[in-house]
C-alpha cells in the first residue's frame, strides 16, 4: 500500500495538475479508495500482564462525504467496509475479529484554489467489533470485545486532477480502546490505536 501511495503522488505530479475547483460554502465531496488499519505496536497485555496481545492489520475499501460550510472549513464521515483482524496472545493466534470504524471530523484546507491543498482534521471515531471467532488458546470460550470512543486525528493532501476530481492521500490516528472479556469476566484491555492510511479519488458538487 505505501509503495501504491507513492506511485500514484509521483503520477500526478509527473503529468502536472490544473488548479483545483474550489469549494464553496454548502458543497459536498465524496471519495471512494483503499486504506490500511495498522494498529501500533505494542497493544498491551491482558490476565494480569500473562498474556501480550498482538493485533495484526488489514485494508479494505473505504468512502467518504464531506460537507463544507466554507470554502476551508468542511465536516467528513468516513465508512468502509469491514475491517478483519487477527489477534494474537504470546505469539499464538486465538482470534479474528472484525470492526467497522465511522469516523467524524471537522477539517481545515488550507489552500482550496491550488493545485495541492493540504488539509488538517480532529474529530471522533466509533468502533463496531463483531463476528468474533476464536481458536487456538482461546478454543471453546467465549471472547466479547466492547465497543469504543476515542478521538481521531487527520492529515492529508488533496491533488487537482480535473475540474472537481482530485487525488487524495491521507493519514489518521484513531484512539481505539478496548475492554475485553472471556467468558463474561473482563481480563484486560486492547489498546489497538492505529495508523489509517491510504489514497482515494473524490469528486465535489
């Protein structure tokens, strides 16, 4: 995925881009692309620091629609399919889960008449997890993992390419928490808080 970001930045910039349409007060804009959820790391352990959790990434395609009320200031929802992760207790894998993460954020850009236009987000994310199937040392047991809040940060670029089309390449980091529980008992929490990234074509009216 990163190679793909970078590959498609360098397209654009090769071909040259015009300047893009700029937005005004009561426009939309929607995106379709691909991301990556990378959560960090170290994700904490759980059963009294017994067990080291480890939850892998995944990517899956991804919409967005954003409103603005100006021609810098705009709110976005962003959707996608369902996100698929292994989790792993020391080393061995004992589950799969899947989550879907809306996320809401009010978003600054910076330079809407140019040809690359930076933008800045903050806002607040809500994840689903579900359709949880365990294995290996967790084989038999139920394993609940509840659902989460926490704020989410946004960096990226939008790239003209024609009239109201652009490129957009971005980056999130969404504070996602969460508390789990085998058979009822709660044994610690996941801290999953991963990095979003990835490219999207979006187009405003």
């Amino acid at each position: 995925m990163k190679q793909m970001l970078a590959a498609a930045v360098l397209a654009v910039l090769a071909t040259g881009t015009p300047a893009l349409h700029a937005a005004d007060a009561g426009d939309w804009q929607v995106k379709v692309g691909a991301h990556v959820v990378d959560p960090k790391s170290n994700n904490g352990t759980l059963a009294d620091g017994t067990l080291k959790a480890r939850v892998d990434s995944d990517w899956k395609p991804t919409f967005t629609v954003e409103y603005y009320f100006s021609r810098n200031l705009g709110l976005e929802v962003l959707a996608a399919l369902p996100f698929k992760h292994e989790v792993k207790l020391n080393g061995a894998k004992a589950a799969e889960t899947k989550h879907l993460p809306p996320t809401f954020s009010l978003q600054w850009h910076f330079l809407p008449d140019a040809k690359v236009n930076p933008f800045v987000g903050l806002g607040l994310n809500y994840t689903r997890f579900f359709s949880t199937d365990e294995t290996g040392p967790l084989e038999g047991t139920n394993l609940d993992l509840d659902d989460s809040w926490g704020l989410a940060a946004h960096l990226g670029v939008d790239f003209a390419l024609k009239d109201r089309w652009s490129l957009t390449v971005d980056a999130r980091w969404m504070d996602i928490d969460t508390d789990v529980k085998v058979n009822g008992t709660k044994v610690g929490t996941v801290n999953i808080d991963p990095l979003v990234y990835g490219i999207a074509v979006g187009y405003r009216f």
